[in-house]
C-alpha cells in the first residue's frame, strides 16, 4: 500500500474509534506523485542510487500532511506534520539555533533539513544533509530538553513508527542513544506509558509489542515506569 493510502487507512481508523477526536485532517488525495527524473537525481545525489526504489512507496501526494487528534478525555494524543521526502530534500535548512547544545551539535544544525514536527512543540526531525557527503541520517531535536539526537532508525522505519503511533508524542526517545531512566526525562517516559498502553486498546488490529518490548528495556528503571498495570478505558 502507497504511502498516501496508509495515512488515510490511519486516520479512518481514528474516527472510527471510541471516543477520539480528530481535530486536523490535511492530508491531500489521490495517488503519489509519480518520480520525476529530477527527483531521482536528487535522491541518489543524497542517498545513492540505491535508494531510489525503497522510496517509492514512502512517497507523499502533496508537499506536506499534517494530522492531530486526542481522546476525549485527553489522556492520550497525536500529532504530526510529515513533508514528503522530495520537498525535505530540496528544502532549507531547520530554522533553528540553540546555544545550549554542544559546538558540535550547533554546527550540525547547519545541515539538518525538517522532514517532521509537531507544530508548536519544539520538538522535530530532520534529515542530515551534509555538503558534498551522502548521508542516511536522522536527527530528533527537544527544544524543552536541548537535546539534539541521532535517531536508530531510517526514513522507511521512521516514517512506519510514525504512523503506528499515530504521530503521538516523544516515541523518537525510543530510538536514541539517552537514558530515559535519569530524571530529566520522567515526563516523557510517563507520556510513553500512556501511550503504549492506550493504543493497543484502541487499535487491537495493529501489534504494539515490539515498541512495549522496547520501552521495557529502555525504561524499566524509571521512576514512572508501571508496566502497562491498570488498563485504560477511554472516558466521555
């Protein structure tokens, strides 16, 4: 199934759950754009040819889909602005500076493009795109936290873990080299757990349990973590 085709599977299967409520839905229609031979020159001059095939269908329809929603009860929620992969790849650079984070890190901001965020929320992430060198690599920024990351993961993964998740929040942790038992991070581990024990409940046809099995390893010595104990029940 092409990209576009998921994303709205995903979103049917958020109206059609008990007691959520999507408040964005822009997310084009039709097919996706077709490889141009501009694009393919930009993708291989980036990634190498190789990678050509394997993005085809991880392609979007349009520039950019943005999707939000929350429970009733607002105990769980999820948002997402997705560019498609051609637009991230020609665009500018992040728009970002940050004097807390190491000289390194601030220079490497320099050849970081957006290709995700959460609107509003200082938190995004980008595709390395370094001058002269390819570069598969994905960076996750934390303006709360001042963090600049390496993400484990590449565009096809991301963008799957994206939309597993439904774009809810501070999933990326997961998938970079921090401790998320220390206590700078006992709010983004309790939003974990939320959200890892409301989505299967809310979608038992997806399989949540290679992310719950990560989170365990990652988080068991948490001072928040509670093993997904008491079951939610969505409440109107």
């Amino acid at each position: 199934m092409n990209l576009p085709d998921r994303i709205r599977a995903h979103v049917e299967e958020l109206r059609s759950a008990p007691d959520i409520v999507v408040t964005t839905c822009e997310i084009g229609s039709g097919p996706p754009r077709e490889l141009s031979a501009d694009d393919i020159d930009v993708i291989s001059d980036r990634w190498g040819a190789d990678a050509v095939e394997g993005t085809r269908d991880h392609l979007l329809n349009t520039d950019r889909v943005h999707l939000s929603w929350h429970s009733v009860d607002h105990y769980v929620h999820g948002e997402f602005a997705l560019k498609d992969l051609r637009s991230c790849m020609t665009g500018w650079i992040v728009e970002v500076e940050d004097e807390r984070l190491s000289p390194d890190k601030q220079e490497l901001l320099w050849e970081l493009k957006g290709l995700e965020e959460t609107p509003g929320s200082g938190k995004l992430t980008a595709l390395r795109v370094a001058n002269g060198a390819q570069s598969r690599e994905l960076w996750f920024y934390d303006m709360t936290k001042a963090r600049l990351e390496r993400l484990d993961l590449d565009f096809r993964s991301y963008v799957d873990n994206l939309l597993l998740l439904k774009g809810a929040p501070n999933w990326q942790y997961l998938f970079a080299d921090v401790d998320l038992c220390d206590n700078e991070f006992t709010t983004r581990v309790a939003q974990l757990d939320r959200t890892l024990e409301a989505l299967p409940i809310l979608f038992p046809d997806h399989d949540y349990s290679r992310l719950q099995e990560r989170y365990e390893e990652r988080c068991s010595g948490s001072p928040v973590f509670r093993r997904h104990k008491s079951p939610w029940t969505p409440q109107p």
